[in-house]
C-alpha cells in the first residue's frame, strides 16, 4: 500500500488500519476526531486520565445492554405472535433486536461518551450482537411451529428435553439466547482488553492534537 496517511489523525494507513473505502484510519472511521475534541473540551482530560481510564467501568454498560436487549427481543416475539402467531413473534423480536443495536450505536456515538467508551462498545457489541441475535434467530426457527393455522398461546408449544421433562419452546428459546449471551459477555470482555492498550494509543493522538490546537 501507498504510504498514504489518515486524513484526521495522521497515522499512516496500512493494510491491517486502512478503512477501505475512507480516507481515514479505522481508529478515527469509528471515534471521529471532532467526536473527540467535542469530549475533551466539554470533560478537560489530562494524558493520565486517558491512561488509566478504568476497563472495569465499562462493564455495567455491557450487562445493562445485554439485558435490554435480550429483554427487547422477547418482548417483541411476545408482542408480534399476538399478532401474526408465530411468524409474526419471529419478525418482530429480529426487528426488535435491530433497533436496540441502532439505538446504542447512536447513542455510544454522541460527544458526551468517553472515546474510550465508544471503542468499547464496538469490540463487545459486535461479538455480542450478532452471536445473540442469529441464536435467537435459528433457535426460534428451530423450536417454534411456523403453521400459521396453529392455535394457543406464545408459551403453548413445548419441547420434550427428556422423556419425563418438557419445555416451553419459547421458554428454550430464550434460555438458550441467555446462556449464549453469557459466552457473548466473556468473549466480548476479553475482545476489550485485547484492544485497550490499541484504543488508547489511539486516544490520546486525538488528545495531542487537540491540546495543540487549543490555545
């Protein structure tokens, strides 16, 4: 690759930090620098602020997202098999999970959240997300009957786990999201701490350059 360097930071891109398709780096494709300098200002960091930035006060962040949507694919499938049986439960707890994502990707974006904290978030929600999400996905498919004649309620269909013990499919269903997204947690956490060192190299070329610029 050309020795082409990121239009907001300066960092020379290369294969393993170019964002194909941008002239910036993928450190500042996902904290933008004007995100960071409208932080800085409004919080007046120093250099050991960012340094030592906690990972452990990130975690609540994950356990809170993590329930909520969990909570909020349930909660739709609940709501969309009222409406369209099983079909209906499946598109609107897909649907439901999709807009909890959205709703904290804009949120982690706004310049009242640490950098830090936004970069966090892509390296747990990416794992996160979408190993929740496609299990919920497969799982529902999988256990709930897709015959739109069929009749009773959302929690009327069961599994036989064993030959004297049964389970609510959606009930399974929603066990199995659990506990997958238990290991989602895990990995996500982990996947943070790999990067932190990274992530704050990052953040503090945004810092030098906006305490060069500040008067």
């Amino acid at each position: 690759m050309s020795s082409k360097t990121c239009l907001e930071c300066g960092t020379p891109l290369t294969t393993w930090n170019h964002n194909f398709g941008s002239p910036r780096c993928t450190d500042c494709v996902r904290v933008p620098l004007i995100h960071s300098k409208a932080f800085f200002e409004k919080a007046n960091p120093t250099e050991k602020d960012i340094q030592d930035y906690p990972v452990a006060g990130f975690m609540g962040k994950m356990i809170g997202y993590a329930a909520i949507l969990l909570a909020v694919i349930s909660l739709g499938a609940m709501i969309g098999y009222g409406n369209a049986r099983s079909f209906g439960g499946f598109v609107y707890g897909f649907v439901g999970g999709m807009v909890v994502i959205a709703a904290f990707r804009w949120h982690t974006g706004k310049n009242s959240i640490h950098p830090l904290d936004t970069k966090r978030w892509y390296h747990f929600a990416i794992v996160y997300s979408v190993l929740v999400v496609c299990v919920w996905t497969f799982a529902y498919m999988g256990f709930m009957p897709f015959n739109a004649y069929l009749g009773g309620s959302l929690f009327s269909f069961h599994v036989r786990l064993t030959s004297t013990f049964s389970m609510s499919a959606f009930w399974l269903v929603t066990l199995i999201s659990a506990g997958v997204g238990i290991l989602g947690l895990v990995i996500g956490y982990f996947n943070i701490l790999r990067s932190d060192n990274k992530d704050k190299a990052a953040t503090l070329v945004h810092f030098q350059i906006w305490k060069q610029a500040t008067p």
